[in-house]
C-alpha cells in the first residue's frame, strides 16, 4: 500500500467548501486517490474526506497542516489529516470468549489490519497463550463488585503507558466507566450481540429467543456513558428459525459478531467514521 | 398443481408418535409429498405436518378425519386437515398506501398466491379502482376516533358475511380492536414497517433515522391484543445509510414490507405456521 | 422534490479536476446537493456525478452548459447536465411475464419512480388491460421467426415516434438486433433471470436446478449486441435448496429479478450510471 | 451435547418408509431428538435422517445396526449409523493462506466443532508455527510439475497413515488426483472462491474484476474428478461495486470462503449431506 495523508473535515455546510479545499490540495500537486462528501440537511454540517497520495505533494505534511489551518479557520472547520504510515495503536479488552480476539489477532498477523495492537488486556488468563503466541503483550486484571475503581484505574494506566489511539471491546463484557468513554470519545469500538435498539442490555440472545424473533444480528458502536445507545458504526443479521436453541443463537452470533466488529474496525482504521450527534457518517 | 390434504397436528412429545401418524397414512396408501417435524425441548411439544397426494388415499377425507380422531384422542393432540382444492378466504384491511396492496392482487391474479380474496376494506377511497379493476369487493369504512366502535363493528360484520378464514392488513395504520383479536386467533396477520421488537409503535422510520441503525427491516406477525407482541412470522432487513434520510427510508422500507408479507401469507396458506405460545414453528 | 441539475463527467484522470470544476459550480453560486467521484486506477478515468439545486444557480441551464464546456474542453471531457424537471421517456418492451412489468408500473404511479412511461409494446396481447388500467398506450407488435425483421422496424419505428430516452426489457425475451443496440447505446436495460455470467442464455432455472446451486439471481444491465455481455448495473441473490424444484425457483426468482430491475432503472433515471467499457460505475 | 445416533438412509420412494423406520425406532424405545425428510420427485428418491438420543435405546447401536438390515434390504436402501460419540477424523490439505485454516483450527479448539483434526498437510512451510501451537501434526509435501506423482502418493499415504474420514482443502490451490477423488467421494471439501458456476478454474477474482459483477461469493462443493464441478454444499455473496479493486476482492471474498466453509464441514460432519448425482440434499 502506498503511503497516503487522509483529510477528514467538518464543518457547517455552505457554497464552495468543495472547491476551495479541492483547489488547495490540487495547488499542491495532491493527487486524490478517493474523495467523499456528505451534505446532512437535517443538522446544515458537511462532511469531506480526502485521501491524498503522499509522494504527490510538493510539501511536507507539517507545511500542508499549517497552510491548511487558515481554511480550517475560515470555514469553521473541525479536522485532521492522518498518515496512513502512521499506523493506529490499539488496545484490546477482552474476557473469556476468544472468537472476536482471534478473528482480530488473526487479521493483523495476515497483513489485512493496517494498525499497531499494543496490548490485550482481560479479567481473565484463558486466552494468555493464544496472545502470547502472537507476540502481543498480555495484562489480566481481575475485576469484581469490589475492585471496580481500582481495576479500572489499573487498566486507564495502562492504557496511557501503550499510548493507546482507540479501545476495541472484543466481548469485554464489562461496563466502562463514565470518566473513561469521556477520556476517549469516538475511540472505544463495542462489538454488542444484538441488532441495536433491540435487546438492549444483558442476556441478548435469551430474549431473542424468547422473543421468538426470525433474525439475530450484532451492532458495532462507539462506546458512550450510556450503556448500548453510543453511535453505530456497523450491523448486521443472520437468519434463524424455531429449531435454533438459545445455544445455536450463541453460536450463529458469534459469527456475526466477529464479522461485523472487523468491519467496523476497518473503518475506523481508515479514518471513514465521523460521529454525528448519536450517529455515525461512513465515507466510504 | 395436484390436489392434497394437510394434516397439521401439535401434542406432547412422546416416543412413537412419527412411527403412530405415519403408519396410519401409510396404511390407508397415503402418499406423503412433503413432512416436517419439530419436537421443542424448551416446552415438550412435537409438531409436524404431513402433505398427502389426495388421489393416493384409500378413504375419503371425511373417513380419513373420523379415523384420525382415534389417534389424535390417545396422543392429546391438536390438529386439522385441510383441503388445497379448498383455497382459503383472505380479506384485506387497507389504508392509503398501495404497495402491499398492489403486490398481493399481482401475486394472487398470476396464480401465485392460491386463496380467494373475498373483498378489500379501507378507511379511504383511493385505492377502489385498483381493486375494481381486478375483479374484487371494496368497502370504504371511515374510521375516526369518535366512530371506532361501530366501524369496526361494521368491520366484524363484513368478515362474517364474507366468511373470511383470515384476514390480512396490508399497511392497515388502524388498531384492531381485542375481540376482534380474540375472534381470529393466529387468523389476522400485520406487516409492521420495522424490525421488531425495534420501534414498536408509530414512526418507526423516524425512529431509525434518530438512531442512526445501518439496517431496516419489516416484520410479519400475527396480531394479539398486545399491539406489536404478537408472534412473528417472518422479518427481513434492508440496508441503509447515512446518505439516506427518512423519505429514503420509506421507500426501501416498502419494498422489505411488501416481500415480508407475501412471503408471511405464503407460509400461512400452505399451513406451515403454528404458533406456540408468543411464537411461531414454521414447517417448511 | 427540489429541481436540481445533474452534472456528470467521465475524463481522463488528472490533479485539480474537481478543484476545477467545484470552484466553475461556486462561482455561479451553485449549491451542491450531492457528489460523487471515481478515479479508476485501471483505466486512468475519472468519473464525477454533481447534483446541483437549481434555484442556487445564478445562470440559466443553457448558460451554464455554454461556460462549462471551456472547462469539458480543456479536460477532454465526455460530459452532460440533466434537469430533474424534465422526466426521461421510457418505453418498456415486454411479453407474457406480467410481474417486473406491473411493478415498474406500480412504482411509477405510485410517484417512486420519477419517469414518462410513454407505451408498453409486447408480442403478446395478454397484459393489455393491466396498462390500459394505467392510462399508458399500449402496442401489440407479433413476432416470429418469419417476420422479426419488419417487426423489429415496427418497433423502432415506435420508439422514434415516442422519442424514447431509454427502454427497458422487462422479460421481453427476444433478442434485440445489433442495429437497435448500436441506436440506443447504454440505454437499453434489461433483466435477467440468473446470476450472469452463471447460466448464460435461455432457461437459466433448468440450468440451476440441474446445477445444484444454493442461490439463484437476477442481473440488470444495458444490452449490448453480445447476448447477456452486457455492463452489470445491478444483481441480487436468494437461497434456495433441495426442496426448491424448478417452479419453486422461477417463483422465488421473480421476486429477485423484479427487486433488481426496479433498482437498475432507479439508478439510471438519476443519471448515475456511467458505462466504462464492459462495465459501470454507480455514482451513488 | 448429549450422545445421540444419527440414522441416514437413501433409498426408491414408496408408501411406507417413514411408517416402517419410525415404528422400529419406536419399538426400541427411541427418542429422535431431530428428523428431516425428503422425497425427489425428479429422480424418485426417498432421503432420510433421524437422530436418535443414544440412552434411550434398549439395544446397543451393534443390535441396532444388526436388526435394521432387514428393513434396508426390503427397501433397498443405502443407509448408515453413526455415532456422535466417535467424532469423524479430519486432515487438512493447505496451502499458503491462512484464513480458512485459521478459521477451521479456532473453531474447533472452542469446541465449535465436533471432529478430530488428525493433521494439516501443506506444500508451503509458513503455516507450521499456527499449526503447531494447535497441537496439530504439520507434514510439508512440496509439490511441483516434476514431483505430482510421488508427492500425491505421499499425500495419500499420510490419509491412510491418520485414516482420515474425510479432506478439507482449505485454500490448497493443487489438483486433487482422479484416483483419490475415486478413493474418497463424497469425504473431500473444497472451498472455490467463486460463485460456482461463474468464473471457473484459476483466479476468479481477476475474472470478477473483469466482467464488473456486483456480487462476488465462495461455493463449498464435495471434489470429483471433474474440477470445480462436484455437488454444490453451500454458496454465499458479498456485495461489491466500481470502487472495489482486485485486491479488495481478494480481502472480502476471503471472508466469505471462510464462513461458507466452515458452514460446509459443520454440516458434513452432522451427517447432513447426501449427495444425489450430482447435486446435494442438505437435511438439516
């Protein structure tokens, strides 16, 4: 993959925004390997990203970031450019189910996850070696109705020792404090095992089944202070029928869920997600 | 398509039961077309369902039923045996909108959905030339908060002059009375424009468009007196984006509802559906 | 719907063309409703889709299309501009399948589909009364292997009196003569009944059914004079199995094809289909 | 899991076949936890699996066996028994690729799937370390134009060595010999990563591209002599469109191979399967 520079704008949506930074990246020689743009007439703010090919630009990134900010000013912009040399680091909660944390694990190692997996820290030891094996550092923290602040103050800790760019909750299982989604907004991915508003909360694929409903899905979100409501990145179902038991739904969930959470790692890789209010614009 | 009886039964599961109901038929030349079985654990109920040529059978229904009702005695069962020379009498509950609407008269004018539609019934008038034109009863029943009671008594009443067997709402947008309910159990089947048991209620689209979900759906259920509980039968999802804004929405919306229901009132027709307590086995 | 202007473009790839043409639609004003762009790395184009909301343009459509085409010079664009006010002339060619033709029909009286529907013509006479009903003309031209080519000049004799924009086949299943598909390039859109390139050519259930495969398709695109070659604008799936026999899968893939078709002719209506050799590109 | 016998039975249809099984199982007191069926009309074959709850018998599964050969040859059935306690041995044929490999060995260390993987054999070495950590035999077989002959012959004598049930080629991309086909039909799964049958033989991807299909899939199928041509299993798509290169191809259709392989062996491994010419009855 070449190496390229990924300029991610909002801003309030107006006449011209599209040509004035188009004009400023093409002065500079930028060739745009893929643009995208959305309009949201429902809240007037527009959204821009931009990937640049690096070895096109007559400047440094540092000068094309500090030229760029007069823009930004002018057009009231919230923004960033990323450097897809640069790769993202991510920290991993994980607790006793292994199906999320392999398909992740086994991605990166197969060259198909463009980012750094700092550490992967659990409340439990079983997926130790499985970890171990991929040369990624290991951390239990045992958490309980009693150590809740201590363990979670352990895990900020380390958090800020690996320098962590965003969290990935492979079936953590466990509520994230508030103090923790605010230290890192849009930056917590949560996989949950439902399709989202449906069976909010604990026990999805009992009330599923109780339910009696003809498809389960997985929802990948961005983790808020308010437990399943954060923005969605990704979803999707699977079909099932009355001879699947609570049992089946696990597994056939699983799938899903492992799916869907990849997908909405990706896109978070490639700087495609921008958070809305309580939802998510994709630039793809 | 060539003549046959189904014999549909759910009871206590027991050891013998296939070996019991297959017999029988076996015994009287019975040739068995299609079976399906679903023995639950969660509750202890076997059900199944046997399509039998009727030109193999040695008896005639009449006798066949009287024979049964033998082993339908020892084994405490609840069945029927219905007749495809012998199509069911659908009637339709409408409102404004014609896409369900359209989509059945299509299906049941080319010969896919076989059943007699004995009449439409609507709150409004405009969709009475295109029921007209294909050869069906319209009846126009204003319904209103000051009128409830005697237009759907005006309702009840047509159903039992037409000898309805079930009755679909085809984006109905009114709430069926309970004794209505009670009057057809498992017999009124509702197309609801969400993913249940997401956005229950009105507005489902703003509600998915508020929430920002990646994904919705439709879902056909029979209708209880507990509004949109009532057991499912068949759900579908479409996928949407932020590109899409709620008008979008409904438009894909109605291509999902407009299949779920067809397909729904496809498997009630073949006498696949049984419900089970708040859900459905479906024998296919 | 707001009138808006479609400008679209298909040139050869190079820096500063959407810079070039954002700040051309800026300066007369032009507020961007939606935009899509596509660099085609294999084949060095790029592809741009603007829609433009008429109402912000300070110039007329006539002087706008005059200003740009300096800009379309310069760049050595393949260029137009449609006006969402004027509806493209469809004419559809059909025969005896009635399902794709009644929903496009539905859909377009409906208001979803924003199109002229100026006259069915079939070999057959027996969906006559079914476009009567929808005050469209309908033309009854026989076809067969002694008179195809005066029948064929009826028909384009037809289509020229109607100055059709596009035609769509909806199951027409009779070849359209390399002259006619050299007359309409990239406007004739048909519907096959498989998943192309599997089971090219007639009877493509009978091939699935023979083949075992466990989901049968449906593909739109524009014909060309190689028989089932043709770009792919859209295709679309659905599981089948063992109990399907072959009239199982011609029911379930009417549903298939009939979904597919009506999205193909959507995207084409809103000008968002650029051909590129064999293939397309959906500007969505 | 509880132990449980699955009985599978091929066999002419007739009047009497389920009265017949399912009294004898009745008679012995069996409990069938799960039973499907189905009658192909088109070739006048009955198909039939019952899984019985292995303590509810009152013979062993020898007696069994023993007793039910009369009922087979009366019918002239084709029929076995198996053993859900005796899980089925698997060897693995891989090549360099990981991802249905990795897939496969996660799986089945999760207990997600019920089966003994006995050994991986690969023509490359860079699996070996995956493997290992397993706790699975690695054997590397190079294999070229020159060595075909011995390297298959050690091939083979390895399957013979772990008297293996049945082959999984996970990606193995090598031919797959007349004579080992013919040792092993129906035991050896392949996973093309096509929609079979489009894009044939070598490097559909590159054909995909190429022909600008909108959906791209995997199709897991039992191997025969005939390359890419024996009994389909399952088949799955993803979509994609213009903006989606070869190698994006490449990274999606891997999920897809991944998922519909290993729905693929769960199924064989259940005794779902029958293979009828060249077709599948998939009796779940």
């Amino acid at each position: 993959m070449e190496q390229s520079y990924r300029l991610v704008i909002a801003c309030p949506d107006q006449v011209g925004i599209v040509a004035k930074v188009s004009s400023f990246i093409a002065e500079l020689g930028g060739w745009v390997l893929e643009a995208s743009y959305h309009g949201d007439e429902s809240c007037g703010m527009f959204y821009m990203r931009n990937e640049i090919k690096a070895s096109s630009l007559s400047v440094s990134l540092e000068e094309f970031t500090e030229q760029f900010q007069a823009i930004a000013d002018a057009y009231d912009m919230q923004w960033f450019i990323s450097d897809s040399a640069k790769p993202k680091k991510m920290v991993i909660l994980a607790s006793q189910s292994s199906h999320c944390l392999a398909d992740i694990l086994h991605r990166w190692r197969s060259g198909d996850l463009h980012c750094d997996i700092a550490a992967v820290i659990s409340n439990h030891e079983n997926l130790r070696s499985m970890v171990d094996w991929h040369g990624v550092d290991y951390h239990h923290i045992k958490i309980n109705a009693d150590n809740k602040v201590e363990a979670n103050r352990q895990i900020t800790d380390l958090l800020q020792q690996y320098d962590a760019d965003f969290i990935v909750l492979a079936r953590y299982m466990q509520i994230i404090p508030a103090s923790l989604c605010e230290q890192y907004p849009g930056k917590i991915i949560n996989i949950h095992h439902s399709f989202l508003p449906s069976f909010i909360g604990a026990n999805p694929y009992q009330k599923a089944f109780e339910r009696g409903v003809k498809l389960i899905g997985a929802t990948c979100h961005y983790v808020t202070a308010q437990l399943d409501e954060g923005p969605i990145i990704d979803q999707d179902v699977i079909r099932v029928n009355h001879r699947h038991n609570k049992d089946d739904m696990v597994r056939l969930g699983k799938d899903v869920a492992t799916q869907v959470l990849s997908r909405g790692i990706r896109m978070h890789l490639e700087d495609r997600v921008i958070v809305q209010g309580n939802k998510t614009v994709i630039l793809d």
